[in-house]
C-alpha cells in the first residue's frame, strides 16, 4: 500500500474519513502547546493557499483560516471583542493594510531608536550592506 507523509494538523473529522474510506491513518492527539503552535503552522498553510485559489474557492481558504483563527483565539482564551479592540488600537496607531503600501527596505539614521530595533530582530529585519 502506498504511504503519503501528512505531519500537519488536520480537521477534526479527517481520521475518521479516512478509517470510513478504508486508510489506516498513523495520528496522535497533540499536546495543548503543540496545539497552540500546529494551528500557527496551519494559518500559515491555508493563508498560502488563498494566493493559488480560483476566485470561487477563495472564500472557502478563508474559511479555512478563520477556522484556525477561532480555535487558537479559544485555546488562548481570547475573545472577539478583545481581537476587535486590538484590531482598532492598532489600525488607529498605524493603520490597516488597504493601501497596500509595501516597504523594500528603509535606511535610518544609526542613532535612531529603530536601528537597534530592526538589528534585534534579524530574521525579520536583515540588514543590508
């Protein structure tokens, strides 16, 4: 029998359609904090999907983050009015993502408060030479 390697979260209701379908699935319940970080993994995972989607399927790769969303939100004891309330806090600060605005890089003075910033946080932030 061929065997396809998975090593991802899947919905709830997946092992039991594979066993119905006649597929033995090798799973195990993950702990709470691998919960935690496999749901990070998989909003990951459907988000890359939207950019591949037909138009008619976009709405569904949505769903499918939302999903995620929701169910780390409940694991992490967040509510919606909380997320809702970060959301404007936020977007009032420094605005919501609707201009698309899209920075290649930015030079800063080397006294600036960001440089020592952008330079703790290389893997998000390199700099260049």
């Amino acid at each position: 029998m061929p065997k396809f390697k998975f090593a991802k979260l899947v919905r709830d209701k997946i092992v039991d359609n594979q066993i119905a379908s006649g597929a033995t699935p090798s799973f195990r319940q993950l702990s709470a904090d691998e919960h935690k970080r496999e749901l990070v993994n998989k909003i990951i995972e459907e988000a890359k999907e939207i950019t591949h989607a037909e138009p008619e399927e976009v709405a569904a790769e949505v769903a499918d983050v939302q999903q995620a969303l929701d169910d780390l939100k409940a694991m992490y004891g967040v509510a919606d009015r909380d997320v809702k309330l970060a959301q404007k806090l936020k977007n009032n600060k420094n605005g919501a993502f609707k201009k698309g605005h899209y920075i290649e890089y930015v030079e800063v003075d080397e006294n600036d408060k960001w440089a020592q910033y952008y330079r703790a946080n290389p893997d998000r932030y390199p700099e260049m030479k």
